[in-house]
C-alpha cells in the first residue's frame, strides 16, 4: 500500500475510533441545563415548524435545524417522543466529520501531521466529552475547520468552488454561535501576520493573488446567503437577520455582568495542562499543549519543513495563539469555548510530533519519542474513557461544568412510579418551583407529561399538586401554601416523594413531595406488581 | 532537515513550555472543588438565566411527624389474611409524614369514653397512656361486635393525623373501621369521617372506600387533612381471628386552633 493510501486507511481508523468513543450510551450523562433548554427550543421547531432566532438567548439556528434531520430519520415528531441519542447525534456527527476533515490539509500539514491531528481530535477527552454534548459548540469548530481547509485548499487550486465552500462555512459558522466573530477575527489577523512576515516581493505579489475578487464575492455571498437562510428561519422571519447583528449589544453585555462565569485568564490552560479535583484523578492534555508548542515553534523558526506547508502552518500557528489568548482574556468563560484554539493545538501538535520524528535521526531515540507519543496517546484515550463513561457527571471531572447529578434520573423514576399509579398518567397535576427558573434539565425528562406547573415561586392561587418539586428554599412558602391556606380538612398530608436528599447539581437541592393519599395508592401498586 | 535547525525548534519548544510552567506554578496546586459555596463551576450554565447557587437554609420547614414506634412482635410479612380488599405489605417502612411545625401528639394523657365501659383485659385509660407494646399489660380488649372509642382532647385543635395500634402482636385484620372528629362528645356538630373501611355499611356508618390493613407495629396512620374537632372516636366489629376489639395506643396529632 502506497503511503498516501495508508494515511486514507489510518484516517479512517482514527475516525472509526473516534466514532467508537463517542457514540455508546449518549443517554448516560444527564442532560446538562443548556443541552435541555437548547432541546426545547428544537421541540418548538419540531412541532410548530417554526424557529424564531432569539437574539438574547440560546445561540444561532443551525444546532436546531440540523436536529431536525436525526428526528426526521428517526420518524419523530413531537418532542415528548425526542431521545438523548435524537438530538446528541447531531454533535456527534460534526464530531467525526471534524475529524475527518483532517484531510483537507493532507498536503499542507502533511500526511503524518494530519493522522496525528486526526487521532488527537479522535481521542483529546475534552473533544469527546463535548461531542456528546447538544450545544453549539462542536458545529462551530467543525465548520471553523471548514473555512480554514476549504480556504487551503483554495489558496493550492484558486478554484471558485473551494472560496464558495469556505464561504458557506463562514456563513455556517455565524448561523451557529455569536462567538464566531472571535474566529473571525484571529483567522483575518492571523492571515494578515503571515502574509506581513513574507519577505516584501512576495508579500506584494501574494497580496494580489490570494483571492480573486470574484471570488471573494462568491465566498461573502455565499456566506451571508447561508447565514441570512438559518437567521430568517428560511425567509420566514427576515428580522432575525438583523437580530443576528443586534444580539453583540446583548452578548456584549452580558459577557461583564454575568459573574457565575467569571475565570482567571488562565482558567481553560490550566484546565488543559493539570487538574485535579477532590480525589478524583489528574487531569491533562499537556501533551497536545507540549507539541502544538513544538509545532508553533517550527512554524516560526523555519521556512520550510518537508511536505508541509509553511504559510499554512503559520497561519495555524498565529490563529491558535490569537484565539488562546482572546479566550483567556475574555473573563466569561465556559470550558466548551475552549475547542476553539484546543483545535488550533492539535492541528499544530500534529506538526510537531511530525518535527520531532524527522528532526532524529538516531533510530533508538526516535524509537523512543514513538514511544513516548504512542503512551501520551493512550493516556489520552484512557481519560477521554474516564471523563465519558465513569466521571460523565462527577464534579471530579474538570470539563462537568454546572452539571445535573445523577439523582435527576432517580427524580424522573419516582415521578415515573407515582404516575403509573395515578389515575390520570401522565396527566398526573406535577409543580415544579424553583427561584429564578433553576429546574433544568427537568423539563427535559418530564417532557411526557402534560401537567406540570414550571414555577419561580410558591402560586398560592392555584391548588397544591399531587406531586411537588422544589427548591429547598420555598419550602416555607410551601408550607404556607399546604397547611395554611386551604381551610381545615383540606390540608392534604404530604410525604417526602424521594427517599434520600436528592441533588439538581452539588449545591442545589430539590425536595420532592407527594400526597400520602397518592404515596399509599402508588405503594399499592408497587406492591401487587412485586407480589406477580 | 539540518541540525541547526532542529536545535533552534528544540529552543524555542523548551523555552516556550518552561514560561508556560512558570506561569501555572501558582495555578498547578490542588484545585479546589468546583462544587464549593464558594466556586462558581456548578451554578448554571451558559443558556440557563440566574440559575441559582448556594441555598440558605429555609426560615420555618416542613418537618416530619414525631412518631416514636413501639417494638416489633413478629418479623418479616405478615401472612396474607383472607380478607377482601386488603392493603399489600409496604416491604418496608413507611415514609415519615410532612406537617407543619407546632404539631405534636395532643392525645397523650387525654380522657377515653368506650361504649364497652368494662373493658375484659386492661384499663380503657391505657389508651392514650403513651405504651405502644404490644406485650401482656399494654392493650385493652373490648366486647365483641361494634365497639368504640371517643377521646376528649379537652379543646379544639387543628389535626393533622391520627395514629392508633389496636392490636400488633399478631398480623391481624380488624373490620368497619372507622376514624371520626367532631366538636361535641355525641358525635351530631361538624362531624368529620377521616378513615372508613366498612365496606357494607355493616356499622351504621356509611359504606367507606378505604382498604383493610394487617397490624403491624408501625399502626395505621390516618391523613386528617388539618381538620378541627375536639373529639376523635374510633370504630371497630372485631378481628379476623375473634369477634374481640382491642386497643394498644390511640395518639392525635395537631396543633392549637389560631
């Protein structure tokens, strides 16, 4: 087998392996409050046929629209019937099309270069951990990609097809997540860089033949065609064009007043480099920072290296360190932004293990580094098994961020008993309270039912449900609405409906009540169907 | 590629991650758990608005009933009487009830009537007595067929539950239960059917939906919906195994009337 086959062959492995890690029991790890709430809004679209770009909340369309292909493959159309795996794939899937994207740069990063970066991708735990994930992110840096492979390969063939695929993906990129502008941004400066650092002649005559103007008109109509469909929920709602540029103010905003998630500066390298919470184990994707740094370090020492391209590889280069350092100096921070340049790392790490190798030429040394690479990659794999299939929702596990516990499965199935034994199922009244909206994921995995009260706060106008779910903190007001308000002889006796304290996340407890009436009659059920 | 070079990119490699590791020197201790009061990692997420954090400790609670139980005299299920509509064994126990605080046993110590004065074992005071066991000494036993017995607390209370043991040395079952609350000791003034399981209106009473039970150690505990009585009277039409009623401990749960 030829060597260019072989790299196909690997890729595709990689990619099957990166598959292998991403796909089994997408139904494990509870529903994140966001992977909820971006859910439900694809339930909206689902079942009205109708989206309506929001431009204070949730992010762009594209997340929802591509939902929608799964949930139609899957016969679905109503949201009460959506699975974790409906909507979970579709990350997934721009996952592994991520990964084997690798090899539009076959002949700029080269071949070993782009096995490596596509392994990397395959197994970093952080990229499999937020593949699993319904949020926005693994599209954006998958189509990220796009701009820059489909742009290479442009600048190689100045065919128009290529500057119009780049254009669709920058347009792809903008429907997904407002913080596209930051990609944006260090693409265009980190192409300006790389074109300044040319000597003079050749910084001129590549000036003029970097793009073509038709071309370029192509890309940005293409790009802002795109855009404009997933905005306009296809011409359905033109406004939501101009909310795309309006929701900055908004996110602008919100970006120095949200303090849950202020982090210091080095908060996503920290993350990347060494962690360690509790007990749990040590966390580290040093290995990927240690060689994206050999591999920027390459790209700026010198002009050439075999088989790769250089203005590439600098253009790698000064994108990830501009999008490392915007992101570190953004105090809002959440560990998923962090894909963004971990990509740009890898993509140089594969450069520079691809340096390291051919820099050896002592057989037993280079033996060595393999070694040392292959037991890095290994390790990587091992915590990217841990981080997805045994601390999946262990605050041990730096990338659970303000993650569900796993008692919202054990909630979800007592309510489940209780209703089996109410007369009317899943129509069974349930209220859930919790101050300032903080339920989710509930409403995820109460979807089936009809019934239910999402409540800020105790409603003394209404009668008390049957089943009641709440913030530890209401629990006066609930009080007051049980054993106060109703006259006497109506004040319904209430039993704990968990039988141990029960947690939405650590920190934020949930009191679960139920009618003794109901409990009784449930218990009875429970009962006969054990005696059978 | 040539030597010079390849030491120059070792240079810059090394020299890159030594900076990095001077900067995280600080950062690399142990981290503290994100889940902390004090950290920020577990409040929310990046869609959910104002999604919450520590929760102070509530002002005034629900609190669970204050129920001390007598010991158990048989292990394990009961065996199943032959006796309709019968409530299946929990399989384990039962779940403590929800009231508000102020609620207290306000039976303890409070005048019993029977209709069977005479009582054939035990003395009818030993009802509110505050002795659960189901040992020699600890019950009383009534005539047979329909007997009653109507606790005076004395003054109008809020009631919130009523537990009562009639017999737990045994599975037994007994029939046309039931439990009333009214505000006068003849039964006729706001009058209140809070448990009924005669299931042929053989007592009187009204025919009641409520299912029989088996004896057991835990009692039966009766939801009395925060109602306002000042008496509280207990049916019975003896047992699966004799036409005897029997009482260990009657305890009313309630609190003063505001």
């Amino acid at each position: 087998m030829k060597w260019a086959q072989k790299c196909y062959v690997l890729v595709l492995v990689v990619t099957i392996a990166g598959i292998a890690f991403r796909l089994p029991g997408l139904a494990k790890r509870p529903m994140h409050g966001d992977e909820a709430v971006h859910a439900y809004k694809f339930g909206e679209l689902l079942e009205g046929n109708t989206y309506r770009y929001d431009p204070d909340e949730y992010h762009g369309p594209s997340l929802a629209y591509f939902t929608l292909i799964p949930a139609r493959l899957s016969g679905i159309d109503k949201y009460k019937d959506l699975t974790e795996f409906t909507v979970r794939i579709v990350p997934v899937f721009f996952a592994v099309l991520l990964v084997l994207m690798s090899l539009l740069l076959v002949d700029g990063l080269g071949r070993f270069a782009v096995i490596i970066a596509a392994l990397l991708t395959a197994i970093s735990p952080a990229f499999v951990f937020y593949s699993r994930y319904y949020i926005q992110e693994m599209l954006l840096v998958c189509f990220t990609f796009g701009v820059i492979g489909c742009g290479y390969r442009y600048f190689r063939s100045r065919k128009i097809l290529w500057a119009i695929s780049s254009g669709i993906f920058l347009g792809l990129m903008h429907a997904t997540k407002e913080t596209c502008i930051i990609a944006y941004g260090s693409m265009l400066s980190a192409l300006i860089l790389v074109l300044i650092l040319q000597p003079k002649q050749e910084f001129i005559s590549n000036i003029k033949k970097t793009m073509k103007t038709r071309h370029l008109i192509a890309a940005m109509v293409s790009a802002i065609i795109v855009s404009a469909m997933f905005y306009s929920s296809f011409f359905t709602n033109p406004g939501g064009v101009w909310d795309s540029i309006r929701t900055y103010l908004v996110y602008f905003h919100r970006a120095g007043q949200n303090q849950l998630h202020i982090h210091r500066w080095y908060y996503y390298l920290k993350m990347l480099i060494y962690s360690q919470y509790y007990d749990g184990p040590i966390w580290s994707e040093a290995i990927i920072v240690v060689l994206a740094v050999f591999g920027f370090a390459a790209a700026m020492t010198r002009k050439s290296i075999a088989d790769v391209n250089s203005g590439l590889l600098r253009f790698i280069a000064f994108y990830t360190v501009i999008m490392t350092v915007v992101y570190s100096v953004i105090p809002y921070k959440t560990p998923w932004c962090m894909l963004g340049f971990l990509h740009g790392m890898i993509l140089l790490g594969g450069a520079g293990v691809w340096v390291i190798i051919k820099s050896v030429s002592n057989v037993w040394v280079r033996g060595l580094i393999q070694l040392v690479l292959a037991a890095g990659a290994v390790h990587l794999g091992w915590q990217a098994y841990l981080a997805n299939y045994i601390y999946y929702a262990d605050s041990r596990n730096p990338y659970v961020y303000a993650h569900p516990t796993n008692d919202v499965f054990t909630m979800v199935q007592r309510v489940d008993e209780i209703s089996a034994a109410h007369r009317e199922g899943h129509n069974m009244h349930i209220e859930v309270i919790c101050p300032g909206g903080d339920y989710w994921p509930l409403p995820w995995y109460l979807r089936r039912y009809d019934s239910v009260g999402w409540l800020n706060e105790v409603d003394e106008n209404t009668p008390a449900a049957p089943v009641i779910i709440a913030s530890a903190s209401v629990e006066p007001a609930l009080l007051r609405k049980l054993y106060q308000l109703p006259p006497p002889g109506e004040r319904n006796l209430y039993v704990p409906l968990f039988d141990t304290k029960s947690w939405l996340r650590p920190d934020v407890e949930l009191r679960g009540y139920i009618t003794k009436e109901l409990w009784d009659s449930c218990q009875q059920q429970i009962s006969t169907r054990n005696e059978k | 590629m040539m030597k010079k070079e390849f030491v120059s990119v070792v240079k810059v490699g090394v020299l890159a991650v030594l900076v990095m590791c001077l900067l995280f020197v600080q950062s690399c201790k142990k981290s503290e758990p994100k889940d902390s009061t004090e950290g920020t990692g577990q409040q929310g997420g990046e869609v959910t608005k104002n999604s919450g954090g520590t929760i102070a400790p509530p002002a005034e609670k629900l609190v669970p009933l204050d129920i001390k139980l007598p010991r158990a005299m048989f292990v394990g299920t009961p065996k199943p009487a032959r006796v309709p509509n019968l409530e299946k064994p929990l399989g384990k126990d039962r779940p403590p009830f929800l009231v508000p605080p102020g609620v207290t046993n306000i039976s303890f110590g409070k005048p019993v009537t029977s209709t069977d004065p005479e009582p054939i074992i035990g003395d009818i005071e030993m009802i509110t007595d505050g002795d659960k066991e189901a040992a020699d000494g600890s019950y009383v036993e009534f005539g047979p067929m329909k007997q009653s017995v109507t606790l005076d607390l004395g003054a109008e209370y809020e009631i919130y539950a009523i537990l009562f043991w009639h017999y737990h040395k045994e599975g037994l079952v007994y029939f046309d239960v039931v439990v009333q609350v009214a505000d006068d000791p003849d039964f006729i003034t706001n009058v209140n059917t809070l448990f009924n399981n005669d299931d042929d209106n053989s007592s009187g009473l009204g025919k009641g939906d409520d299912m029989h039970y088996v004896e057991t150690n835990e009692g039966k505990l009766v939801d009395a919906k925060g109602v306002k009585g000042r008496y509280v009277r207990l049916h019975s039409n003896g047992n699966n195994a004799n036409e005897y009623n029997h009482y260990i401990e009657v305890e009313v749960f309630g609190r003063a009337v505001k």
